[in-house]
C-alpha cells in the first residue's frame, strides 16, 4: 500500500468515504508479544476519536492488572476523549495453566453474551475481546456464531480479538489479521517478566 492507496479498489457500489468507513473486524495473534498491546494501542486511537470503548478481558486473571488497564480508565474518566468501561470475565491465565481452566468455560460463555448484548445494543463504537482466540481455540465459544454475529453487527461497530491459535474460519473472516511471530524473547535466556515491560 504505497502512501496509504489500496493496490485494489473493489467494484462493489460503495463510495470512497463508505468504503473507507466501514466497521472492521481486526485479528491479533501468533506467539509472539505484542498481541494485546497492539489493541490497546488502538483503544487508545479510538479514545481519543471520542469512541466509547469496552474492553472485555477473557481468561487472564480478574485480579491481575495491567498497566494500559489503569491508562485506559483514566483516560476514560478524564471527560476529554472517549469512555472506556473495562470488563473481566476470566480468573487463570490463558496459556500457562490451561488444565486449571475448565471453571473459566462458563465465564467465557458468559462474557460472549455480554458481548452480543452489546453489539445489538450498538454500546461501543469499539471492542477490544482481549484473549477470545483461546475460548474459540478450545471449544467453549463456536466460531461459526462468532463469525456470524460479528457479520450481522450493525451500525459502525469496529471489533479486535487478540490471543494464540485464532481459529481458521475467523481468520478467514477477519478484515486485518496480524500474526505476531517470535524471534526473541528474553524469557528464552531464562530472564522472568519484569515491572513496565510485561505489566
């Protein structure tokens, strides 16, 4: 895409400005890092278009934060750009313990709901699904009624789904898919997590 021009411009009736509108459903996953951070960095573009924001965190532990959590809801708070309302659905983390993670199943079902709700509702103008790649991945969420709800979404909803192993058939789907590929990592020289890198 040579200075931001698309190399295709589709036969499909729309305008330059409806094209260049229409709501996207955005894909972030692969093994690497970055996967989640990347849509927050879009909250943040979104926040300060003035979009109201929800951001639904599935698996990760409600009680573990993480540092654009607090950004977010400042920034939320501040009555300058947009809102954001943050939601916690899940209590484990997504890839370290995934046998401990069975009683997570119906609060991932349970956070899908919501989510529908408000996408029928039109309540965000943008959706972070933090981690849902896992919940499809794993079978406690059909992607097929994914894909399908997602397609059916009106008004000019834009949706980011993050996580590991994001299902085929949503890949498929999605407008903007990025696969966050490993080359290094310091974990690999046996260095932990540390303060303002990780959280």
């Amino acid at each position: 895409m040579p200075k931001g021009q698309p190399s295709v411009v589709p036969d499909d009736g729309l305008t330059t400005r409806q094209r260049r509108n229409r709501p996207l459903v955005v894909v972030h996953t692969g093994i690497g890092k970055g996967k989640s951070t990347a849509a927050f960095g879009l909250a943040l573009r979104a926040w300060n278009q003035g979009w109201p924001i929800g951001v639904f965190q599935f698996v990760k532990s409600a009680k573990w934060k993480v540092g654009e959590e607090n950004a977010l809801r400042v920034l939320g708070a501040s009555g300058e750009g947009g809102t954001v309302d943050w939601h916690k659905m899940g209590e484990g983390w997504s890839w370290v313990q995934r046998d401990a993670q069975m009683d997570n199943e119906d609060k991932a079902r349970e956070g899908w709901e919501q989510v529908k709700r408000d996408l029928a509702a039109e309540t965000y103008r943008l959706y972070v699904l933090d981690e849902f790649a896992y919940p499809m991945h794993w079978g406690w969420i059909d992607t097929g009624e994914v894909v399908s709800v997602l397609r059916e979404r009106p008004g000019t909803q834009h949706v980011v789904i993050t996580g590991r192993n994001a299902p085929a058939e949503l890949v498929e789907f999605a407008d903007l898919v990025t696969d966050m590929s490993k080359v290094k990592h310091p974990m690999d020289a046996g260095q932990k997590g540390q303060r303002g890198i990780e959280w």
